[in-house]
C-alpha cells in the first residue's frame, strides 16, 4: 500500500450555539456538543449582549471544558437571533456544513453523526437536513416528540438508507452505525413546514451563505423560519424521523411558550411584524436568486406557487371552505368505493 496516498478526509462541521439570557441552560448544551460521538467538529458560542450574566457563565464553563474546539464571542447590541447566528458564522472560515443550536436546547452524542451522514448519502445532496426532537420541560422531562412524519408523507417523499456508508472501508467506518437512522427525501419546492427547530437543523455552509437576508435585525425571533425555507428551495431538505435532539419549553422561549396538547403538535406563535418580515425577505431572496433557482429549475415552480397562494388569498373564505369540504367528501366517497371493491 502507498503510506504517501492521502486518505479522504471527513467534513468539519461548524456549531454555532446562540444565547440570550439561557445562563441557567447552557450547560446542557455545551456538555451535549462536547459529548459528541463525531469529533470533527468546530464551536462557536455567541451571546447577543445577554444582560444576565450570561457571558461570564460562558466563560467558566468554556474554561472549565478546556477543548480548543470551542470559542467565544459576544454581539456588541442586541441585535436579534437571525444577526446573532450569521455573526457566529463569520468567526471562522472552518466547516462546510453549519449547525445553528439554540442555548436552551440540548442534542443527543450522536446527532451530529446521524445529520453528517445523511448529508453523504450517495443518492442526492441537499442543503440542509432537519431531525425530529423530544419536547421536554425546563427540568427535562421529555413531553413527547417535536413533529411526526404525517406532513411529510402528503408530498413527494423519498426513503434514503445510509447503511452503506458505514461498511467497512467506507467513510465513517470507525463510527457505530446509529441503527434506527433512515430519511426521506423532500424536494417539493414549498412543501409547507416540514422542519423541526433549530436545534435539528444542519445547514450546508454554501447553502447558508448563499440565503443571507438583506436586513438580519429585521427576523429578531424565529431565524430559522426564513433560513431553512430559502435553503429548502434552493437545494431541498432530508428529513429524519428519529428525535436526534432536545427541545425545551420553559416558558421564555421565543417561539413556543404553550404545552403539548395532543393531534395540533407543539403550538407557537410569531410575531405579526416578524412574520411580515421573514414573507418580505423571503420574497427578496427569491428575486436575487433568480439565476441560481432558475439553472435548478425551480424558478418557475416557485413563482407558479406564489401565484396560487396570492389568489387564495383573495377568494371569499366561504367558498374555498365549500369546494374544501365538497372534495374531502368526494375523496372519503372513492375510498369507501375502493374498500367495497377489494
């Protein structure tokens, strides 16, 4: 064998974990990153000029990890989540794939493994994956799961299995294959939200700054709401179904403030104004990216949804509520038809 042949080399990824005011909770996230089964990895901690002591319990812990993966900066204003997270980026030029973690949530050792090999699959590459997670209390005691698949199953859905990439002589040989790790395929332009939080994203590093918006301070709140729809469109998501992750309701989060009721899932508002912000950069984005979409032939599609979107709008909500209802009816009709049949 050539000793001089260079071996491939296994992607770093680049964690950016955010924090306002989350001293008494980011503990358990810098433990669960450092505690990763996946050692190639980079951390930044960016605290968005917290006025609870954050900074300093940053420190003691960092200090206290002694690992020269991670780093530490801080925001000179407060300046949102979405500003927050792409100043993080910035820090380092290290990690093709970024992981955006929010300071109150925490990840299971081997999520960063599980997301790394979905990206490496060998049937598609996408811009960014996104994991099922736990719901879980202030004191971490798990409520139930994040999302179910149910969403993904009503749009077009492909089942990846990356077995093979841990066979011997491949890739991530020396890793244990997470046994339960299967995704799906989503490559349906605007498949409604499909995605858990930020916490179970991991972003491709080109995909992420190619969908910076024009005004970040303008999304202070729920970030990845424009990030992952803008990446989705530009170069479509891998679901995973297994919970990789841990999202925790407190009753200070941004998002979610309620408690997990049962069929409606997690519920959360956004804010109205942030909302029209996120729809506002989002359309922005589109038309700059114009070229790019439009070589991946997703252009066209995307602007054909818009349009259909813009028109419901306008039609009197009585009548689309009729012609909903007159073809749930229909569809029940056919099924039963079917049944009857067989």
């Amino acid at each position: 064998m050539d000793s001089d042949f260079a071996q491939p080399v296994l992607p770093t990824v680049l964690v950016v974990l955010g924090n306002y005011r989350q001293s008494d909770f980011i503990a358990d996230a810098l433990h669960s990153i450092k505690n990763q089964s996946y050692p190639y990895f980079k951390c930044v901690v960016v605290d968005d000029n917290s006025a609870d002591g954050s900074a300093e319990t940053i420190v003691q812990l960092l200090e206290a990890l002694d690992d020269e993966r991670f780093s530490f900066t801080q925001t000179s204003e407060n300046s949102g989540q979405m500003a927050a997270m792409l100043h993080g980026l910035a820090q380092t030029d290290d990690g093709d794939f970024v992981a955006f973690m929010d300071a109150d949530d925490f990840w299971r050792e081997d999520y960063l493994l599980c997301h790394v090999a979905m990206h490496l699959n060998i049937v598609q590459p996408v811009a960014v994956t996104s994991s099922n997670m736990f719901i879980t209390d202030g004191n971490k005691q798990v409520q139930g799961a994040f999302r179910s698949a149910r969403n993904v199953r009503r749009i077009a859905a492909r089942t990846l299995d990356v077995a093979v990439l841990f066979n011997r002589g491949s890739l991530l040989e020396r890793f244990d294959y997470p046994f339960d790790l299967d995704g799906q395929l989503i490559v349906d332009v605007e498949p409604g939200w499909i995605w858990s939080a930020t916490s179970g994203m991991v972003f491709r590093r080109a995909a992420v700054e190619a969908c910076v918006p024009d005004h970040p301070e303008s999304i202070p709140i729920c970030a990845d709401a424009f990030l992952v729809q803008a990446a989705h469109m530009l170069g479509g998501t891998l679901w995973i179904q297994q919970p990789l992750g841990y999202y925790r309701v407190h009753g200070d989060n941004g998002f979610s403030k309620g408690r997990l009721t049962g069929l409606s899932g997690l519920s959360g508002n956004t804010r109205p104004d942030v909302q029209m912000a996120i729809e506002a950069e989002l359309a922005a984005w589109v038309d700059r990216a114009r070229t790019v979409l439009d070589n991946k032939h997703r252009y066209r599609e995307i602007l054909r949804r818009r349009k259909v979107v813009a028109l419901r709008a306008r039609e009197p909500q009585w009548l689309y509520r009729t012609v909903a209802s007159v073809f749930k009816r229909y569809l029940g009709v056919r099924d039963w038809l079917k049944r009857k049949r067989y």
